[in-house]
C-alpha cells in the first residue's frame, strides 16, 4: 500500500458522490420546470359555459395543434386589452379556433375573454335559436377577442352570455 493513495481515493470517491448527487438535484429541478410549465398549460381553460356560449354561436375550441408560437400570452392579452384597460375576471387559452359559417377566422389563437358585467342577451339569442324566456333572465356579458397566435393581429371579438344562476 502507498502512503497517501487511500485519502485520495477516498476524495475521489466523495467528489463523485458530490457531483452525482449535484445531478440528481438538476435533473429534479429541469424535471420540476417542465412539470409546472405543463400543469399551468393545462389549467389555461375557458370556463365551460364561456366554450358553450360561443360554441352556440358556431364557434368550437379546440386543443392547439402547437403550443410553439410567436405571439406570446401577454402580447395577445396587451392587444385584447387595448381597448379596454379596465378588465376584470380575464381567461385566457391558447386554442385552435373553427367558426362556422365562416372558415377564414379559422385560426391557431389567443382566446382571450374577460368580465363586462352583467346584462341580458339581445333578442332572439344566438344565431339559429328561438326566442325563449331564458333570454329575459339576467346573464354574465363576457368580451371575447381572438388573437391569431403566429401574427399577433386581432382576427375579430364579439360578446358571449352566460345565464347568471
């Protein structure tokens, strides 16, 4: 045995140990990013009734077919919000958007709705529907505004109701 080779060994042998476990600590970290980034993707959802409202109005939301866009969640919410800077009550969903009658809003979109108040529909309720007593009780009036995801550019808006319970 050589005088000095065992406390080296054992160095070498603890820097390992120190570096793997370095490792281990950023694999757990990169993992923890992705979990986190994926769980908050996954919460971006319209409120249901908000999805049945436009989907009445011909208007279906869908899973994105990319979550790899350039126009990012806040420029989408700065253009929505031009207008309007005193929003409450925001949703916001990165969606792939089909509108029918009308393909060319068709879009990978921000979909991006806020709170207006409170108000009842228009008359006659949306598009195709028969006028009802539900549409004489009070609603939550939501401005909805889409934002084509690849250019940034506003595609259209328009006011969604939902029934107030």
């Amino acid at each position: 045995m050589q005088v000095g080779s065992a406390p080296r060994r054992e160095r070498g042998a603890s820097s390992r140990l120190l570096l793997g476990g370095l490792g281990v600590l950023v694999v757990l970290a990169i993992g923890g990013a992705i979990w986190l980034g994926a769980s908050r993707h996954a919460a971006e959802t319209l409120d249901p009734a908000i999805t049945a409202s436009l989907a009445s109005q011909g208007i279906t939301i869908g899973a994105p077919s990319t979550t790899s866009v350039p126009t990012t969640r806040e420029q989408a919410g700065a253009i929505a919000f031009k207008d309007f800077p005193n929003h409450k009550s925001v949703s916001m969903v990165l969606a792939n958007v089909l509108v029918r009658p009308n393909a060319a809003f068709n879009c990978t979109c921000w979909v991006v709705a806020w709170q207006m108040g409170s108000g009842l529909p228009p008359p006659g309720g949306p598009p195709g529907s028969k006028a009802s007593a539900n549409q004489f009780q009070s609603s939550t009036r939501y401005h909805v505004a889409f934002i084509d995801a690849q250019s940034g550019k506003f595609v259209f808006a328009l006011e969604s109701y939902v029934r107030s319970y």
